[in-house]
C-alpha cells in the first residue's frame, strides 16, 4: 500500500493536500507502478504506507 507525498503532506481522497496522516482519508494505491505514475504527474512522490507514523492515534 501507497500514498503520495506532496510539499509537507499527503493527497488525500479528494485530491486535496492534507497534513492528517490517517490512511482512512488518504488515497491510497496498491500498485508502486500505479502510485509512481500519478506522483510523477502532480510532482510529488511515493511513500510506503507502513513508514507513515501518525503522532496520535
């Protein structure tokens, strides 16, 4: 599972950027193929969603 990291936060579901690092919210894909293609297409890049650490849960 992957997220995109974009400019001190993530892309949510929306679309939007969001600092919350909760993976309920965020748009997550289970390709690396897929998440490289659509980070390299909005300037941001890919991040395993295991290494987000949330600072509350």
């Amino acid at each position: 599972m992957y997220v995109i990291k974009v400019m001190h936060g993530y892309i949510d579901k929306s679309g939007a950027r969001t600092r919350k690092k909760d993976p309920k919210i965020l748009m997550v894909f289970t390709s690396q193929v897929e998440s490289a293609a659509f980070a390299h297409k909005i300037g941001g890049h890919v991040k395993p969603l295991a290494q987000i650490k949330s600072g509350h849960e």
